[in-house]
C-alpha cells in the first residue's frame, strides 16, 4: 500500500519544465536564421524539385501528361461558343469576293483557336484590289472580314498589258482592252506607274481638253507629254506641269491654239514655249510669207 | 598564472566583442532563488565606434531587452553550483524561454553570481616614468608593477580593476595617459574567487551550448545598476539581499573599491519560518512574501494567517499564524543578516568613507519595514534601491530582485576598464616578439 501510495505521488509531482537537451537543440537549432531560410525556401523547393524529377524522369508519365494538356484543350476548344460557322464579306465586289474565298479557304466548322485572324488579315491585304481589310470574329460565329477595295483612277499601259492603278499607282487589276474603262484616263510609258498622283492632277488640270486628250505618256521618267487626239502632243516640263498646261489652255482660249496646225506645243521651257507646225502648214505658211513680200520665184 | 588569467579574460573580451558584432548577447544572473536570462539586442545609436565617457541615457539606448525569461533556480546553494545538472536544466529552461521570447538564438552569454566567496584586495604599483609622457606602455608597466597579494590556491581574480592613478603628487587621476611627470602610481582593486565555482559554472554553460562572454559578481552589477551617479561618485555601499548569499560592494568614484559576500540570504529566512511554523518551503516562501515584514505593530497581533497543510488532520490543516508570530520569526534571521553586513562592512572601513550612503536591494530587500530596521543597523542613510529602468524589460523584471540582472545588461553594454583591457607590458612579450624587438632599438638608441 505505501508502495502504491509512493509510485501515485511520483506520478503526480509537478513536471519538470526543464526542456530536455535534445529538445533544446531542437529549439536553437529551429531559430538559426540560416536553418530557418533553409526550413522555409530550401526544403520545399527541393522537395518539389525532387518530386517533379522524379515524375517527369519517367517517359511514360510525360506522355500521359503531355497527352492530357492536349485533351483539355481540345475540349475547351471545340465548346460550341468558340466553333466559328460562316464567313461573311462586306465591302468586297464580287470578284473580290471570290478572290478571297480562294485564298483563304477554311473548312467550317472550325475552332476559332485555329484561325489565325492576322495571318488571314495580311492574306487578304495582298491582294491588289483591297485597299485594308479587317478581320473578326463575330458573335454567333460568323468570321467577318471587312474589305475596303481600292478604287480605279487611272488606266496605265504598261509592259504586261493593261492595267488599273488606283490614284496611289497601286495596282488594282488587269484590263483586258482600254476599251473596257473609257472613263478613265491612260498613262503609258516607262515609269507611269510611279508618279500616278501628278498625272491625276494634270489630268484635272487639262479638263478643258478633256474631249480631246487621249493619255499622258511618261517620258525619260521624269516627266509628262499630254497625247492628244490628231496625233497632237503637248510637251510638259519637269516643273509645274499643271502651270504649263494651264497656259496651254489659256492660249487655246485667246488664239485658238489647239484647232490649228500643229504637231507639237513645246512647254519645256517655261520662258519660251515653242509650236512645230504639221508640214503641210509649213509650206502653207511659207506660201503666205512669199505672196505678202512680192517674191516671184515661185 | 598571471598570462594564464590575462589570455582567458582576454578570450571572454572577444567573445563579447563578437557577440555585440552579431548584436546580441544573452545576460545570465544565476541566484540561489532564481535564473534569470535576459536577451539583449544591440542596434541603437552607439551601437558601433566606441565614445567618450558614457553615452546618452547612461549608455542604456545602445541596447533593448528583447527577451526575459525567469525560472525557479535548482541545484544552487549559497550563489555557487552544488548540482550541476539541476542548475544546467535551470538554465536551459530560462535560455530556452527567453529565446523563444526573443525569437533569435543566442549563442554568447554574461553570466554572474553572487557566491564563491569573494575576496577583495587592493593593490598599488609604482614605477619611475621612462620618458616623462605617460603612454599607454607606461600604465601597462605600473599595472604590472601592483605587488600580487598571495590571494592563494584556488581562487581566481574575477575583478582587476585600476580605481586611481597617481603622477608624482596629484592623485585621483582617471586617465594619466599623456600625462607630464616622474612617477606614475596605481591603485587597483582586485576581487578574487572560489575558482571551483567559476569552473563548475562554465561547464553548466558549455552543456547548453553557449559561450561565455564574460563573467561579473553580482555584487558588482547590482551596484552598477541600483546606485545612482552620485552615490557612485560620492561613496556608497550596495547591499544586496539575495537569496542564498547577500553581497555588498562599496562604490567610490565610479569604481567599486570593495566587495564582500556574507553566506546568508533569504532562504535563510523562509527555511526559519518553514521549522518555525512547520509548514513545507514552498508554504513557507509563500507566506514570507504574502505576509513578511520585521517591524510588528498592535495590528500585527490580529492579523491571522491560514498556514493550511495537507496531512488530513483537520486540527493541522487549519492552524492558523499571527502576522506578528511571522515576524517574530523573521526579524532575528534579518537582523543577523544585517549585522553580519555590518561588521564587514566596519571590517572594510566603510565608516572612514566620507559619504555613507547604503542601498539596499535584491529580492529580500522587498521585506516591508526593512529600511527601518536597516538605519537602525547599518546607519541612517539608508535607502532601498531599485535598479535602472533599460529599454523593454518587462515590468514583471523591473523589482529590485532583478538588480543584477540589469546591472549586468549595463555592465555588458558599458564594461570597466580592467586590467586585462590594457596593454600587456612588452616585458611579458613573448621573446621572439615584434615589438619587444621595437622595444629593444628604442631603448638602445
């Protein structure tokens, strides 16, 4: 009974609260600032480490994941609401139209993941006829490309044929014969196609004439001859054209240059401009000159 | 023995250097009552460069008390380790609370204690100036020059500290270096200890994997921290009440020029009242600190205290004590106490010392009425001391028992020259040194 009394009373002395020598280690070692960082960013990052290298180390498991991106994205992809169903074209003539179903061509239904909308914007862009082009997808599914065409200003004829230039000289098409476009002027001869804004402003200028002019040729690349019908040429200088041919027409209006005569109007040089007569007005004038001096030779 | 004590307190220097490098530095005040583990973090304004003289806030803002923990001591008796491994528990418990605390490990430790049987000596040296400037060589020499009382086998020099320098006939010089004259003279106090004692309490550290920066009586320290400026400059003694041991050290001129333990304390008392009154210590400690005092008045006789008990008897287990009964118990032992104070006290001739000044403090000076007793006994200015407030100790650590405990924090952040700070005297050089060579062609030509 003591004995038991004894052992009880140990039982329930007071604890010791001295912390034992290990768990004191413990203690200073958990506040080393180094063991601490260690604890903190080293033991988890190595942990990590050493779990994804042990995964990814097998090939097996990088396919099974590799395998399993694939198919959640497949099935995020093919939801109904990224499905793009038509394609729809404003803006574009119809041979346009059917110049850029050609050259883009989607199979539909398509993922609208798989459209690569700038790529297909830049495709479009290249075609001469089209100006910009903008390209999205609408709400419903719907690939809507708004196509700005360029507009025909100036029928140029060139090395391959007949072409269309827009006011810029860009190209804009092929012409089978002038004749199809009546309404637009002609440019012809080397390097037409590069000064295309100066032509339109001649060929306003020369609007008087309008009637009467057949084309503007290029000439030496540098600068402009007004053809006109009868075979009649306007020479225009390399500076201020536009002044030259208003003066062209200036003296069509006072002298009624244009109906008589002449072969050429020389305006390349801005202080003298020089007229060729036709031949035939050559001997006619020289016949003139002999009646009004009295010569008898002839 | 002497390069022995130099290179032992020399290594405690650095150590302490280093812990203040790192910025913190744990203060251990090993009692007969208490351990008390204090962590100290060093980051204020003077943390580097060392000034002149003391710092703002008597060079307390250089530091701030981080952690304090406190724990029942064990296996110390009389201020000296006789358990080892309950005092080495003892202090782990404390360090670890105080770590935790502090929530930073502490690898370096102050650590005093109040035991050991201090003994004090006062030394003088002289010698004849080699060039009439005083250099730091010259006070390396005239510390060397102290005749070393035989102090014995055993005892180790705790405390060396030079209290006053003396150039041909001006005394009472702080700092001779630099100084014009003929003859420099020391004197030095030097304070001697049980050396088992110190040996035993630097294994206790070494087991809980710390490292001793250096080593203070806390007689000392509690002088430091309880007395104030003027009674330090003025001439005072401290006295303080500890709980196995009681040590007194008297202060002059900012140096303590006497130290003495008396092997008496307030254990002595509790263990009194326990046989007196037949209850267990822990009872005993209780009623000490509920119910003590030494001056009984007609109130006192009224005044009953349930002693309790647990033996079942019901007769037993509700005796009841009146308070003046308790004193009647308590007063002889604190008197004896304070006589045995006394007389070494008169032994060190403190009754010649101009100012008379003394300030009790340590746990047991919380007994109410002891000043009054006190300046019965010891002398009319008597006061009782708490020591200085430091920057985020906790209020529980604040009462006159942690006396030492700060002083050791002010003796920590502000260390006394003592004689193993000052050079080492080229003479003691080992031979084949540098500058005993230096020495050799200054003296030759």
């Amino acid at each position: 009974m003591r004995q038991m009394k004894a052992s009880h009373r140990e039982n329930t002395s007071p604890r010791d609260p001295a912390p034992s020598r290990l768990s004191y280690r413990y203690q200073r070692l958990l506040l080393t600032p180094l063991f601490r960082t260690f604890l903190r960013v080293g033991l988890p990052m190595g942990a990590a480490f050493t779990l994804g290298m042990a995964v990814l180390g097998n090939a097996d498991n990088r396919d099974a994941i590799a395998l399993r991106i694939t198919e959640i994205r497949n099935s995020i992809e093919e939801r109904p609401e990224f499905m793009v169903k038509l394609m729809a074209i404003d803006g574009a003539s119809p041979e346009v139209n059917g110049d850029i179903r050609e050259i883009v061509p989607i199979d539909f239904p398509l993922s609208s993941f798989d459209l690569d909308l700038e790529e297909m914007r830049l495709t479009i862009a290249e075609l001469d006829a089209v100006a910009s082009a903008e390209v999205r997808i609408r709400a419903g599914g719907v690939l809507q490309i708004d196509v700005i065409e360029r507009i025909p200003s100036v029928v140029w004829r060139g090395p391959q044929g007949v072409e269309l230039l827009d006011n810029t000289g860009h190209r804009v098409g092929a012409l089978i014969a002038r004749a199809e476009r009546p309404d637009l002027p002609l440019l012809t001869g080397e390097g037409a196609e590069l000064a295309v804004p100066e032509a339109l402003d001649l060929f306003a200028a020369a609007e008087p004439l309008a009637s009467r002019v057949r084309g503007l040729v290029r000439m030496g690349e540098r600068r402009w001859d007004v053809a006109l019908d009868r075979n009649q040429r306007i020479l225009l200088p390399e500076e201020n054209p536009v002044e030259a041919i208003e003066r062209v027409i200036a003296l069509d209006h006072v002298q009624d240059l244009m109906a008589r005569d002449l072969v050429v109007i020389d305006m390349r040089n801005q202080n003298r401009p020089t007229v060729r007569l036709a031949e035939t007005a050559v001997t006619e004038l020289r016949r003139i000159r002999g009646q009004v001096l009295g010569d008898t030779t002839q | 023995m002497m390069t022995n004590l130099y290179e032992s307190q020399r290594a405690m220097r650095n150590m302490r250097k280093a812990a203040m490098q790192r910025g913190v530095v744990a203060i251990l005040d090993i009692g007969t009552s208490k351990v008390a583990c204090l962590v100290l973090r060093f980051d204020g304004p003077e943390h580097f460069g060392e000034q002149d003289g003391i710092g703002s806030m008597a060079g307390q803002s250089s530091f701030r008390v981080i952690g304090a923990a406190t724990t029942r001591s064990r296996g110390v008796s009389f201020g000296e380790i006789d358990a080892m491994q309950e005092t080495e528990r003892a202090i782990r418990t404390a360090v670890q609370a105080a770590q935790k605390m502090a929530n930073v490990r502490v690898d370096h430790v102050i650590a005093c204690f109040s035991g050991a049987q201090p003994r004090s000596y006062g030394l003088a040296g002289e010698i004849e100036l080699q060039d009439s400037v005083v250099t730091e060589q010259d006070i390396a020499r005239v510390l060397s020059a102290c005749d070393m009382p035989d102090y014995g086998q055993g005892r180790e020099v705790l405390h060396a500290q030079p209290v006053n320098f003396a150039i041909d006939h001006r005394s009472g010089l702080n700092d001779p270096r630099g100084q014009i004259g003929n003859r420099l003279a020391v004197d030095m106090h030097m304070m001697t200890v049980d050396s088992t004692a110190i040996q035993n309490l630097l294994y206790c550290i070494k087991r809980c994997d710390l490292e001793l920066a250096g080593l203070a009586s806390s007689a000392y320290v509690s002088g430091v921290s309880s007395l104030v400026e003027d009674e330090q400059e003025l001439g005072a003694a401290c006295i303080d009440l500890g709980g196995g041991a009681t040590g007194l050290s008297i202060f002059m001129k900012k140096h303590m020029i006497y130290s003495d333990g008396v092997r008496l304390g307030g254990e002595h008392v509790t263990s009194d009242i326990s046989k007196g009154l037949q209850v267990p210590l822990t009872v005993a400690e209780r009623i000490k600190t509920f119910y003590g005092g030494v001056v009984a008045t007609g109130m006192d006789d009224r005044e009953m205290i349930e002693i309790g008990g647990e033996t079942g008897d019901w007769e037993h287990d509700r005796r009841t004590v009146s308070r003046a009964e308790l004193i009647g118990i308590m007063r002889p032992r604190v008197e004896e106490i304070l006589e045995e104070v006394r007389a070494r006290l008169d032994a060190a001739g403190f009754d010649r010392l101009p100012s008379q000044q003394i300030v009790l403090t340590g746990g047991g000076s919380q007994i109410p009425g002891l000043d009054g007793l006190a300046s019965r006994i010891l002398g009319q200015q008597v006061r009782l001391g708490r020591p200085l407030r430091v920057q985020g100790l906790p209020q529980a650590a604040t009462g006159a028992a942690f006396a030492s405990s700060v002083g050791l924090c002010l003796f920590a952040a502000h260390p006394q020259d003592e004689w193993w700070d000052f050079e080492i005297p080229a003479e003691r050089y080992p031979a084949r040194s540098l500058r005993r060579a230096v020495k050799w062609f200054r003296d030759n030509w």
